[in-house]
C-alpha cells in the first residue's frame, strides 16, 4: 500500500447530506383539529395512526 491508498477514505465520511430547503420547514407549530370539519379522510387517516401508535408501543413493551 502506497501513501496514496489512503487519501481517498475520508472522502465519504465529508459528503454531506441533503438538507431539507428553509422555505418546506415548519417551526414545529401544532395545528387545531376539529372532528367537526373533518372529512372521511381525515377520520380514516387518524384510525390509521391509531393503529401505528399501537403497534410501536407494543413493539417497545416486548423489547423490555
């Protein structure tokens, strides 16, 4: 191995990833739900999410 073998390995390590644009950022804000105003998929979206949280959880509790 010459000294050249070497330089090349710290190259990937330097690659930065892609950064998410400032203009598609949120600063974090929750947004009020009304089940008033939703509609089908607003309530089949929030049965979907209950499913998910669920499974998460019960992956956790088994992990312990």
């Amino acid at each position: 191995m010459g000294r050249d073998e070497h330089k090349n390995s710290n190259a990937r390590k330097k690659q930065k990833l892609s950064q998410t644009p400032k203009h598609e950022k949120h600063g974090g804000v929750d947004v009020e739900f009304s089940q008033d105003m939703a509609d089908h998929e607003d309530m089949e979206a929030m049965k979907r999410s209950e499913a998910a949280d669920r499974r998460a959880n019960h992956e956790t509790k088994r992990k312990h």
